[in-house]
C-alpha cells in the first residue's frame, strides 16, 4: 500500500497545482472590451485556441514536475523541484495580471523575460538526471518564445499605455 501511495503522491499534487495555476491564470485574463480593442497582429492565433494550448502546456509541466520529483535524489533536490515549479507558477499567474488586470503589456513584456528563463532553468537543471523531465518543458519553452514575441508586437501596435 505504501508503494502505491508513493507513487500517486506526486502525480496528485503535480496535477492539482497545475490545474490550480491554469485556473487562476484563465481567471486573470479578460478578453473583454479592453482587450479587444487592442490591435493585434494577423498571425495571432484565435483567442478560443489559447485555453487548450495552456492546457496541453500545464499537463506537460505536471509530468516534468513528476519525473523531477521521482528524480530527485535527496530531500534537498526535491525541495529544489518544487521551488523551480512554484516560482514558474508565480512569474506565469504574474504575466497574466501585468498583461489583463493592470493593463500594461508593456511591463508584462519586461516579466516575460523572467517566465521564459523559469521555464529554461528547470530544462537546464533536470537535464543531467531525468532528460524526459526536460523534454516536458520544451514545448513550454516554445510557446513563451511565441507569446513573447506577440507580447512584443502587441506593445509595438499599442504603445504607449498608461
């Protein structure tokens, strides 16, 4: 029984943080009136594509975030999986309020920069003891390049904002 309860443990709580993140950063974005009255570019994709790529981007993460965990080789390397983990949590709910609540894309541009190297610095620091906890992340990596460079253009087509 305590093989199994071990080896749920860590697939439970990667998927409820997960979750718990996505649901406050779908929360945090509001495509209302404000948002739409941006200009954005043609390549943008459509607004309805967004929730399902998150999705597919968070279960991603979860399964990094168990093969780091059932990588880790001490108490000390677990403590650093989830401080990796909670601090990507923190800079990706941080975009989503930069961006949609205060309304600033610009400073959500500068904060994109730190998401992007939170989710770069687990590819890099897993990499030596679980390789499928990075390969996880890399689509991850991938789509903050893509809502980077939109951010960017975003601010381009609608500075400046105050």
């Amino acid at each position: 029984m305590a093989t199994r309860k071990s080896f749920w443990k860590p697939v439970l709580i990667a998927a409820a943080v997960a979750t718990g993140i996505g649901t406050v950063g779908g929360l945090l974005t509001d495509t209302g009136i404000w948002y739409q009255s941006l200009t954005k570019p043609s390549w943008q994709p459509p607004d309805w594509a967004f929730g399902p790529a998150w999705t597919l981007i968070f279960a991603l993460a979860a399964m990094s975030a168990i093969y780091a965990w059932r990588s880790a080789e001490t108490a000390w390397q677990r403590r650093g999986v989830v401080a990796l983990f909670a601090l990507n949590g923190l800079l990706n709910v941080s975009w989503s309020t930069l961006f949609f609540v205060v309304k600033r894309p610009d400073w959500a541009l500068l904060e994109v920069v730190l998401l992007w190297l939170s989710v770069l610095l687990p590819i890099l620091v897993f990499w030596r003891r679980s390789k499928p906890a990075s390969y996880y992340l890399v689509p991850y990596l991938l789509w903050v390049s893509f809502a980077a460079f939109l951010n960017l253009t975003v601010v381009r087509l609608n500075a400046p904002f105050s």
